[in-house]
C-alpha cells in the first residue's frame, strides 16, 4: 500500500534516514526542515524549506492530506548542547513551538496518524544514578523530574499529543529514543553524541595518543544503531499502541567501553584522559519489556556492528574534511 507520509525534521540525521527508508518502500514522501542534511542528498519526493516555529509556515507544510506524520523537528543536540544549561530557554521556547503547531496542523488537516519522537531524557534522574541498574520502564517517568529542560519539553509535548488524542480523536503514537547513531550523524561542531565524538576523536589519534573523554567515563549508556530506530518507529506509528514506548538498546556498556570498543574496530592503542564536562545521568538504558509485549519485536543488533559502520563513515568523513 502506497501512503503520502510527511517527515518533519527530514533533513536531520534520523529524519533522513527515515525519508530514504519510507521512499524505498514505495511511499510518497514529504519532507520538511529548517535545512537540507548536508550529508546526502534527500529521497523525498517533495522537500520543503519550513521553519516550523511559524505557524504559517507549518500550516503551508501541511498543504495535503497526510497519512501518516512523523514528527521529528527539534532543537536537538548532544551533551555538549543540551546539558550545559546555556541553551535551555532556546531549546524549550522552539521545541515546544514546533510541536504546537503541529498538533494544530494535523487536527486541521485531520492528518491520518502522528509519530512523535520523544526521548530517554525525560526519566527521572532519581532512577539513573546507580550506572548498573538505572530504571527506564516507561510507567517509571512518574513523578516526573527530568535532569535537563530538553527533557521537560519532550515530556509537555509527549502529553500535548496525548491529550489531543484523547479529547480530538487523535492517533498519536509516541517513542522515546536512547542514544541513536550511525552514518550521516553530527560528528563534529558540538551537536555530536558521544559514539559520533568518541569516532571522531579515535579517527583522528594516531596510534599510542591519548583522548580526551568527558567525566571518569564509568557514566553508563546504551546505543541504538538508526536502521533499528527506524524499524521500532514504523513498527510503532503503525501499531494500535498508544502509550509511549523505549525505543532503545539494552546493551548497556561505559563510556570507557565505548572508547576501548572504537579504539579496537579502528586497531589503535589509546589511552584516555577523563576531563570534566557534561555527562548527563550517571546511567541509562532502555527497558525494553514493554516493546517486547506490545510490538512483538525489540532492537537486537550488536553495537560493535552498528559502531564498525558508523565509525568507517566517520573515519571516511575526519579524512575527507579539513578540521
Ligand atoms: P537532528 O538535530 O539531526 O534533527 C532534527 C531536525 O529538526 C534538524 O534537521 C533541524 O534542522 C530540524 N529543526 C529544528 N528546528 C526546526 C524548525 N524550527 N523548523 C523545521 N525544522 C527544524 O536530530 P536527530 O538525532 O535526527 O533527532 C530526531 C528526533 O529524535 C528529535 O526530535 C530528537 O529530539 C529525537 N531524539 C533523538 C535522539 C538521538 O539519539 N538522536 C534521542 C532521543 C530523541
């Protein structure tokens, strides 16, 4: 079955991804975006330049009739963005922004059903201090007391949408992402993540050197390979599940074993050298029970396969691009 599907934020790193695989099925696909990715060229069959902060512009982007819509626009970036508290007001003021806009495009245009990408971050730091058994069910979220406003503003939008459904008829269906990467992802200019930057940084040493890593590198994460983020979100925005679900890895390790992890697919000795900078919570995984019940289907890819692709692409891209 061919569906007109839209993707906001579709020139982002997962939205680009998302558009690419949606259009290999078939689909015909609407993108929208502040920018293109700078990485590849899109596959949608239209993409629009929109900033979605406006709501003209986000009503202009919402011109058709669409099946499904994923929503993936935000004010995003790694630690080094979204934990330093430098930020917050810009993150929280458009975030949300977009987010409104949208919930009142998709009743206008009764938009067939919403995808909306939450996050990890909107668990409570209570559970995360322990990095070998951080708690991150979904009915944890509860009191809520997310460690950064990023979060607080995922949790606002993951009950706007919510709320719109259940007052309006909407069918939204929510995930929250853990820690997703692979090729085509930021790797350099302080909106990377910690598996692009750790590439980034063993790419560039030569063997022997010492790299730098945020914190005592013990904090604890678990990372997604995108291929899997796309699979759990198709498989969710076409699902009747309509509370939030973990799309995340339970293959949980320590920033340090992420560094000795890349240091061996790259065949270099490095040693670390742990400075202070932002880590986030002290550790975080995805629980993946309740995916596991209600899709019938759970992330199962090894990181080390999903870090030998992205760190040949990273590799490819440290050696192509002047710093
Ligand atoms: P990304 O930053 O690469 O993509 C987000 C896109 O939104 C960008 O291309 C950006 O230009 C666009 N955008 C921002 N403001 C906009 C505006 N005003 N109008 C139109 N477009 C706008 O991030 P990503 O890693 O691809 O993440 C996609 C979604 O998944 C985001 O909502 C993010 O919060 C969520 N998420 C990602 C991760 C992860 O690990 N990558 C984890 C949890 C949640």
């Amino acid at each position: 079955m061919t569906r007109k599907i839209l993707v906001l934020g579709a020139g982002g790193f997962i939205g680009a991804h998302l558009v690419r695989r949606l259009a290999n099925e078939g689909n015909e696909v609407h993108g929208a975006d502040l920018k293109r990715s700078e990485f590849s060229a899109s596959a949608a069959y239209r993409f629009m330049i929109a900033d979605l902060r406006d709501p003209l512009a986000c009503a202009e982007v919402f011109d058709r009739g669409y099946d499904e819509v994923y929503q993936l626009a935000a004010d995003m970036g790694g630690a080094g963005y979204i934990f330093t508290g430098e930020n917050d007001a810009q993150i929280m003021r458009n975030s949300a922004a977009i987010n409104l806009n949208v919930v009142a495009a998709c009743e206008r245009t009764r938009a067939g059903r919403l995808f909306y990408s939450s996050s990890a971050c909107i668990y409570p730091a209570r559970n995360q201090v322990d990095p070998d058994h951080p708690d991150c069910s979904e009915d944890s979220a509860y009191p809520a007391a997310p460690d950064s406003e990023y979060g607080w503003e995922k949790l606002f939008s993951e009950r706007l949408y919510l709320a719109q459904a259940r007052n309006h008829g909407m069918l939204a269906r929510i995930a929250r992402f853990h820690n997703v990467f692979g090729p085509e992802g930021a790797w350099r200019g302080g909106r990377e993540k910690a598996p692009a930057a750790i590439c980034r940084k063993v790419a560039e040493a030569r063997d022997g050197d010492e790299i730098e890593v945020w914190g005592d590198g013990e904090q604890t994460r678990s990372f997604l390979y995108v291929d899997e983020c796309l699979e759990g979100s198709i498989r969710l925005a076409r699902s009747d599940v309509t509370s939030p679900v973990n799309v995340g890895s339970d293959e949980m390790v320590s920033i340090n074993q992420l560094v000795d992890m890349v240091a061996a697919i790259a065949g270099k000795r490095l040693s670390k050298r742990h400075i202070s900078g932002p880590t986030g919570v002290r550790g975080r995984s995805s629980d993946n029970r309740f995916i596991e019940h209600s899709l019938g289907w759970r992330p199962s890819m090894p990181l080390r396969a999903g870090l030998e692709k992205t760190y040949g692409w990273i590799e490819s891209q440290a050696h192509a691009v002047p710093a």
